[in-house]
C-alpha cells in the first residue's frame, strides 16, 4: 500500500509524509517550500533539504502530533486502526494539530474555515454529553467534519469559543482552546491544576491562559491554546510549535530522560542554539524547573516543554499542564528531568543546585538565589489560599490542600 499525506502550513503545502508498501514513512519538502528562503523548516530536527527524510528522522516529530498511552489507545479503537500505526492516525485526526500545520490527503484541499457556517455553541446537556463521551472517544474520533489531535496522555479535545460558549469547530477552522476534563482517578485534578498555573502566572511565569469551568455540577480546565493568534481582520491563524521532543527527533514514547528523552542540559543547550534570544528564553527555563519542583511535579518530561514560533522569532513557549503530582502518593516521586544528580522530589537539596547550574550554563550562585527568590514569593503567595483561582463550583477544600501542600515545599526550599 502507497499512500500520501500533504502537509499544509497555512495555504502553502511543507511537503509531503509518505507510507510505503513495507509500512515505512518518509517525508520530503515540497520544491517550492525548500526555494522561499523565507519558509521555515517544520522542526529544529528537520532541517530543509532536497533529499527524502526517512522514518528514523521524521517520525519523532510526526508522531509527536499525535495522542499517547491511553487515549491513543482509545482512538484507534474508535476507528478500528492499528494504535501502532502513525500515519492512519494522523490521516483520521490531523486536520487541526499542535502548531502551525494540517495534514490531508494528497491531491486534497484543506476545507476553508469562512465557507462554513459558524459552530452552534454545545448547550449544557451536549456539553454534559461531550464529557462522558471523551473518555471512549478521545477528540470524538470518527464524527463526521471533526479531524482533531493533540499530544499528551491526558483526555481532552480542542475546542472553539462562540460569544464565550464552547462550540466545536467547523470543518478547517483553527480551534482556540482546550478542554480538558478531571482525571477520573485522581482526586481534584482540576482544583490542583488551575492552582498551579495560576500560581505561576502570580509570580511572573509565562504561563498558558487557563479558565476552570462547571456545568451540571461537572467541573473541567478551558486552557487558552498559546499556539493561536488573531490576525489585523480578527481571523484566527495557526503559530508554529514544537515539543523539546520533536525539536531534538527523540519519539514520544522516549520522552522521559531515564528512557533517552530530553535532559535539562539538551534543553538548555536546545534553547541555546534555537532560541532567538537565548538568554532570556534560558532562564524562562530555569525558572519552570524551580516551579516544578515546588508545586511538586515530578511528571514535567521532554512533551511538557516546547517551542514557539511566533512574531518574536522562537521562544519557549508559555507552560502548560502543570500538576502537583506529589498530592497523589500512588504517583512515582521519579522526576521526569534530574535536577543535578537528583532523581527524586525528595532528594533535592542545596548541594543539588551547584550540578543542575553547570548543566544550565548558569552560575551557580545566581542559581540558588533565583531558588530562594521564587520560593519565597510561591509561600507566600500559596499561603493567601487560593485566592481569585476560586470559581464557583469547584471545591474549595481540595483548592486548600494544593495551596497549603506547595505553601509548605516553598517553605521548605526557601
């Protein structure tokens, strides 16, 4: 079987992912895209070049573009596929991806998304309907005008926002945000996680917008997609985006560094040699790993930080699924980055510092200083409870457990 998938950035076509009859992929850049000078290649792991990239070079970013563990498990039952196999994924969910591409069918035209009629917003009961469906059909996979995906092993679907109502988008339209449900297993998984990106915008960290919200008694996080903009006409356009993973070729299963994925020091490094400013995105770096140690997120792998291409050139993108995964003692304590010699949340101390600050590039003193300095605003902003982050619905004790549990590690690392 031969089969082809066109890679569209915007209204131009990248190249084009291959499937041959031995079930190998490839990629190739379009003619057209490798002669615009202007043109960028589609990851740091990608550079242009005339010749084929074969399977080993193209699938870590590929793949990456697709859903992981459970829900790609789920999907490819959903539409009776192989959950092995990359390009019957991406050719059933790639119409709205992270970043700035979308992914047909050879010889098809992407639908335009102002030649359809806009999205009817989805009224309590559909809503309700969408949130039980989720966990068996991740992205609704399979209904008809809907070809959505995003990384991660965590249910959620990218949505769009009609006079502030969520609606599910027309065929080709850009979707702005993502839904994201509780994790069924884990208690107040949305109190921890609206706690923890609301606390890192508090301090200054870039951090995607997120909105918790509450239907029917059944409460879910609205995460504004970092990865969207609006244009001078008010039309939403596609940013360009890429996980540490996909910027280094290193496949979505190997994304923790014990299994071969990012390290801080290839982050860095990673920064360093892509980043348009590297100074500045470098230590936006260092401090996402001081604020993943305090809140407690152990599960912050190579998936969890990316790159954004936008107007200021590439940058690390603003944070996203932050979680304190040390409230859920079940949760291995393993950080998915050795900070130092550390593997543990718990084995992090002052000596710790001195080894992670030669991995950064950075001096160590400014390094301890900066440790203490974020410590310190997180206890006392965390011991304000939380605060503006209350929405109506959510339960206010468990937003008191997170605040109280990172108050007492800010504490503790100050």
């Amino acid at each position: 079987m031969k089969a082809a998938l066109s890679v569209w950035w915007e209204d131009k076509i990248v190249g084009a992912l291959r499937l041959d009859e031995h079930g190998d992929v490839s990629f190739a850049y379009d003619p057209a895209w490798l002669a615009d000078a202007s043109a960028a290649p589609l990851s740091a792991s990608l550079p242009k070049r005339a010749e084929t990239l074969n399977r080993r070079a193209c699938r870590p970013f590929f793949a990456g573009l697709l859903p992981e563990e459970a829900p790609r498990e789920a999907v490819a039952r959903a539409l009776g596929l192989s959950k092995g196999n990359d390009f019957a994924l991406l050719r059933a969910l790639g119409g709205d991806v992270a970043g700035a591409l979308t992914l047909w069918p050879e010889g098809e035209q992407p639908p335009t998304a102002g030649g359809n009629a806009p999205p009817e917003p989805l009224g309590e009961n559909a809503l309700v309907a969408l949130l039980d469906e989720l966990p068996k059909r991740p992205f609704l996979a399979g209904r008809e005008g809907l070809r959505l995906s995003l990384a991660g092993a965590q249910n959620k679907i990218p949505v769009v926002l009609v006079d502030g109502a969520i609606a599910l988008p027309a065929p080709g339209q850009p979707t702005t945000h993502i839904l994201k449900p509780p994790i069924e297993r884990f208690p107040g998984t949305t109190e921890n996680e609206a706690f923890a990106m609301a606390l890192a915008a508090e301090l200054g960290l870039v951090a995607a917008p997120a909105e918790a919200r509450v239907v029917a008694d059944r409460h879910f996080l609205l995460v504004t997609r970092y990865d969207r903009a609006r244009d001078a006409a008010g039309r939403v356009t596609r940013l360009h985006q890429e996980d540490f993973c996909q910027a280094l070729g290193i496949p979505p299963e190997n994304k923790y560094a014990a299994e071969g994925g990012p390290t801080f020091k290839t982050s860095f490094e990673l920064l360093r040699r892509v980043a348009t400013r590297p100074a500045v995105e470098v230590l936006k770096l260092l401090d996402a790993a001081i604020f993943n140690l305090i809140v407690g997120n152990a599960d912050a792998h190579g998936k969890n930080y990316s790159l954004l291409y936008g107007p200021d050139g590439a940058t690390l993108a603003p944070l996203y699924d932050l979680l304190s995964t040390v409230a859920y003692p079940e949760l291995s304590p393993k950080l998915s980055m050795k900070i130092g010699k550390s593997a543990t949340l718990e084995e992090v101390d002052d000596t710790t510092w001195a080894k992670f600050a030669g991995d950064a590039g950075l001096a160590a003193p400014f390094v301890r200083r900066r440790v203490k300095e974020l410590a310190a605003a997180a206890a006392e902003q965390a011991l304000r409870g939380p605060g503006k982050i209350v929405t109506s619905g959510l339960s206010e004790a468990e937003l008191k457990r997170f605040s109280t549990l990172v108050a007492a590690r800010a504490v503790r690392m100050r």
